[in-house]
DNA sequence: GACGAGGTTTACGTTAACGTAAAGTGCTTG
DNA sequence: CAAGCACTTTACGTTAACGTAAACCTCGTC
C-alpha cells in the first residue's frame, strides 16, 4: 500500500521538490495559522483559484504563494479589495493589453507610496514608544530606590 | 468687537502660542480630514476627553496630539482598542503603581515587536512591487517596439 | 458497516468603525 | 426676529472580514 507514490499526502510529503507538492486546505491553514473558512472566504472573494479533485479543493505552490502575499497584505492594513485589485492586473499582465499595464504601473506606485507613509509612521512611533519606554522606566527606578 | 482677545477663534488663531490654542471639533476634523463623527466617535471608546464649555467640547493641545497619534496607530492596522490600552497606560503612569510600569513595558515591548514584523512585511512587499514593476516596464516595451 | 476525521455548501450571526438621519441648542448676522 | 450655521444627542444603518452552525459527502479503519 506503501509503493504507489501517485499523490502522497503527508508521511513523505517534504521529500517532494515543492513545486509539484499539493495541500489540502486544513495543511494551508495550518502553515499560516488561519481558519479553513479563512481561505474559502478568500477563493469567494477571487483572491485565490485552487482546482478540484472531484469536491475537494487542491491548493499548488502558486496558490500558496498568493495566501502568503495576501497574509502579508493584510497584516500591513491593505483591504481584500486593495490586495486583489492588484493580484488581479498581475495575473492579467502576460496578454497585456498596454492600457491596463499603464493602469498597473499607476497602481503599483500608489502602492509604493503608501509604504513610504507607512515607514515613515513606522518611524515615528518608534520614537514615540521609546520615549514613552524610558519614562516609564526612571518612574519605575525611582519607586524601587528608597528601600 | 476686536478687543476682546479672551478666547479669538479664527483670525488670528495662529497668533497663540499653540500651547493655549483650542480647537472646535470641526476644526480638528478639517486639520485631519475625518468627519466630526469620526472624533466623537473616539471619544465615546475612551481615546479622547476634552473638556467642555456648556455642552461644546473644547479640544487642547493634549487632545490634539492624542487624536494624531491615534490616526497613525489607525495606519498602521491596529485596533483602537489596542491603540486605547496603551493611551490609557500612559495616562496613568505619573501615579504609577510599579506592577503596571511592568505591564506598561510589556506592552511597549509587544508594539515594537509588531512594527519590527511590519517593517519586514514592507521590505518584502517592496521587493514584489519592484519585480513586478520591472516586468510590467518589460511587457510594455516589447508592445510598443515593433512601430 | 459504523464511525471518526477531514472535506463540502449554505446560511445566518458577529464585531469594529464608522455613516447617516432626525431633532434639538446656541450664537450672530442681515 | 428669522435664518443660518456649527454644534449637540440619540439611534438606527452599513460594510468588511470573517465565525459558527447545520447538514451533507467520502475515505480509511476498527
């Protein structure tokens, strides 16, 4: 039961080139550590495209890719509808039609900027935290010393 | 009627030493393009308390800097609840009861672990942006070559 | 062949962060 | 003093991003 090596799941799993490696949804979930219903919701949303095997969803390594990227998105506040507007043209790119590479191009330098703004928050609040930080700690310094 | 400098509003607002400059609510929306609402709407959730005079709420430097910073916590994707525990903390660290210095730097400490994950998030991001940036140029001028 | 572990669809529930509308207060300006 | 603005409270509505529950397959295993 052990020799037909047509689509091992798990035991051998990692032996595979990752590029021809499959997941099931629980296995993305897991890897990321979100809910099942997580990443259906984002197939429903059109941010991902697993193909089928019968009822069941199989995700590839693209696919993968695509869950991390919108991860990351989102841990960095962009909406669903920000992340695929641009998922979305980058897909469309390779027959691309010039006006919509121009409108990427646009996209993607709004995109930019934002992170730009961001870094700058980034900073600031940086500081801030560190002032805040070293108060907190001569107040805290002074309480301990009359002993 | 242009004697009384008790409390000018507008005309020469920008004469006062900013420290003892107030703000109406609408004045503070307009500075931070946010809607009225928007303020009360932290107020009501503890991020701000200004002080009244009658039932107009008077806005002081304090609360402006508050309303700053909480917008730039807003940026960068976290909750006001979040963006209010540590508000708060900071509010009560004068009187500061050493087991919630402790905490206070706890928490601090969490928040800067966060935008340390986020500014690798916007590393990486940025790379993805320049790559695709890249390609799409690439696309784009193999369209318009062959004229 | 019952069953438990995973998968599926459908659908209603929930939370955060406001928007929007109604109805009232207070000043100042023609 | 009527009109208009900017403020107020109260309350219901809305959207995004899932959570949760029910009811159903399907497969390997005891």
């Amino acid at each position: 039961m052990t020799q037909k090596p047509d689509q091992a799941p798990a035991a051998d799993a990692d032996a595979l080139p990752r590029q021809q490696r499959t997941y099931t949804i629980g296995e993305l979930a897991q890897i990321f550590e979100v809910t099942p219903r997580t990443i259906r919701f984002y197939e429903q949303e059109g941010l991902l495209a697993p193909s089928r095997q019968g009822q069941k969803r199989i995700y590839r390594e693209k696919d993968r890719v695509r869950l991390k990227l919108t991860l990351r998105g989102k841990r960095l506040g962009f909406s669903l509808a920000e992340i695929r507007e641009v998922v979305m043209m980058y897909d469309a790119m390779p027959d691309g039609n010039a006006r919509q590479l121009r409108r990427l191009l646009e996209l993607l330098a709004e995109k930019r900027a934002n992170l730009e703004r961001q870094q700058e928050d980034i900073r600031l609040m940086r500081l801030e935290i560190d002032d805040v930080d070293q108060r907190a700690r001569d107040v805290l310094r002074q309480l301990e010393k009359p002993l």
